[in-house]
C-alpha cells in the first residue's frame, strides 16, 4: 500500500504561483511513477503531470511552459509548481500513484490521495 497526502493548495489571483505538495509512505517511494490530475465541478478527472522515478517528465499540453513537476525521493515527496495561473485551473488536485507512467486512465492509478483544492480568481 502506498498512501498520499496533499497539500498546498488554496486562493490565488490570476497570474499567481501556488506550489502543491504530495507526501508518500507506505512503500518504496522510488519504485513508483507520480502523477496530478485535477477534477473541476461537474468536469472528469484529467491528467496534469507526471514524473518517473528517473525524473522523465509528461506535461499535458494546457499546463506546458506553467506548471512543473519534480520530486524529492529523500523526502518521499512531489512537487507540483504552478506559475501563471489561470481561473480556468480551478479544480480540486490529486496526487497518484502507480508502477507506470501514464496520461490516463485514472483507473490505471492504483493509489490516491484525497485531493487539495485550488481556486484561482479573476
């Protein structure tokens, strides 16, 4: 089992920078791929970015050039900068978790954290 734990998240002004935080335990934290998604209101969860244990990177094309991913294995951590934000970035974050990198599906995450809110006014 792996757990994960948000943070970071909250109000931010257009324009803005937040930087998210997911703290893992459980496992070997090394051995896993992580990736974000985000979910907004009565939208389905979508892929934002991911890293392998390597430090190969995936972006999707809507946060490229804004956000970056990096990740701390000593601290069994990974980051989520976001610069730039935009109000259309509003959603609730997750971290995941799994042995492979990937866009998606969520189901091919096998673990997940509860999720950590982002509200980017205008």
């Amino acid at each position: 089992q792996v757990q994960l734990v948000e943070s970071g998240g909250g109000l931010v002004q257009a324009g803005g920078s937040l930087r998210l935080s997911c703290a893992a335990s459980g496992r070997t934290f090394d051995g896993y791929a992580m990736a974000w998604f985000r979910q907004a209101p009565g939208k389905v969860r979508e892929f934002v970015a991911g890293i392998w244990s390597g430090d190969s990177t995936i972006y999707a094309d809507f946060v490229k050039g804004r956000f970056t991913i990096s990740r701390d294995n000593a601290k069994n951590t990974v980051y989520l900068q976001m610069d730039s934000l935009k109000p259309e970035d509003t959603a609730v974050y997750y971290c995941a978790a799994d042995r492979t990198l990937r866009r998606g599906p969520t189901s091919s995450y096998a673990y997940w954290g509860q999720g950590t809110q982002v509200a980017v006014s205008s």
